[in-house]
C-alpha cells in the first residue's frame, strides 16, 4: 500500500530535512507535520548526552505549530536517517493525542492510523492543576504537589519551550544578523 500525494509530499518533506541536517549523536529522526489549516511544519529531534535532555522531532514540530496558532495536527510522520518511517514513542503518541486526538499518525507500508489507536487506553488527568498559583503558595522550586506524571509532563513543556526559544532566536538571527544578541547562555 502506498501513500497518497498529499501524505507522500509530508513524507518527503520529513526525509529531505533530516538528510540535511542530520549529524552524528545530534540529529538523527526527522519529522513533518501538517496542520488543519494546510501549513506544514518540520523539526529533527534534539539529542543530549544525558538522556532526559533530549526532545523528539515530533514534541519540537508541535511546539513550532502551537507558537504559530496551528497545534490542530491533521497528519504527522517521523523518519529516521535512512528515510525509513518510524512509529511515535509513547510520549510523543500522548502529545500528539493531547494537542489533536483526531490526527492521523502516518506508518510504514502506507499504513494511516489515528494517534488515538496506537495509544489504548491514554492518560487523562483527574483534574486540572494551576500550576502558577500552586507555585506561588508553595514557593518557585517546589513542585511537591504535582504527581510524577504532572512533574514529567511540566519539565517536558518547560524543555519544548526553550527548543522553540532557540529555535526561533537561531531563526530571527539568521534573518536579522545585525540584531544578533551576543549574549552567552539560555534564550530568555
């Protein structure tokens, strides 16, 4: 079974991003999503030396569609170096689900499955927790009152959220290297 146009052309977009930015220890899985609005986007994942550093191609290319208004994900697809479909881990299946549980996860051999198949039985939180009015009253390093799931959900966005930020720097200073901020450290 192949995969239609539309789904080859994501496919191809995903295959041509990490055959050019593919690098040893760094960048080895890239991914291409497409929104409901039709606008396509693309990430390789992060990789670190110390494991739970690293963020998936699908949580950055998530994270670059949520900061431009577009996290409803129609489709999306993940391969490797070798150009090879590769299945979402399981916590990149519960992001996706989280920001659209309707979207189509694209598999190897044409397959097309909802995200929601390939993750029987997802998480669903007992209730929502404000976690900046929790961080005022119990103090700014303190994350006590969350459950593991919540801790690990609160340090994965936290690292989403500085992916983007260096993305976006690195892309707002190859557009403008005049306005380049010389300043060593973490984008703020």
């Amino acid at each position: 079974m192949q995969h239609s146009a539309s789904n080859q052309e994501l496919i191809e977009a995903a295959r041509s991003l990490i055959v050019a930015r593919y690098k040893p220890d760094f960048h080895h899985i890239g991914c291409a999503l497409r929104a409901r609005s039709g606008r396509m986007f693309r990430a390789v994942h992060v990789e670190a030396y110390v494991g739970r550093l690293t963020v998936c191609a699908e949580a950055i290319a998530i994270g670059m569609a949520a900061a431009e208004g577009e996290a409803d994900i129609e489709t999306i697809v993940a391969l490797d170096r070798d150009g090879n479909i590769v299945a979402p881990c399981g916590m990149c299946r519960e992001l996706i689900a989280d920001y659209s549980n309707n979207a189509s996860v694209l598999l190897a051999n044409g397959a097309v499955v909802p995200v929601l198949e390939l993750l029987p039985h997802k998480y669903e939180r007992q209730q929502e927790v404000d976690c900046q009015q929790k961080a005022d009253q119990w103090g700014d390093n303190e994350m006590d009152f969350l459950t593991p799931e919540q801790r690990s959900d609160a340090v994965a966005e936290i690292l989403a959220t500085l992916a983007l930020r260096v993305i976006n720097r690195n892309k707002a200073a190859s557009q403008n290297p005049e306005d380049q901020n010389d300043q060593p450290g973490c984008p703020t």
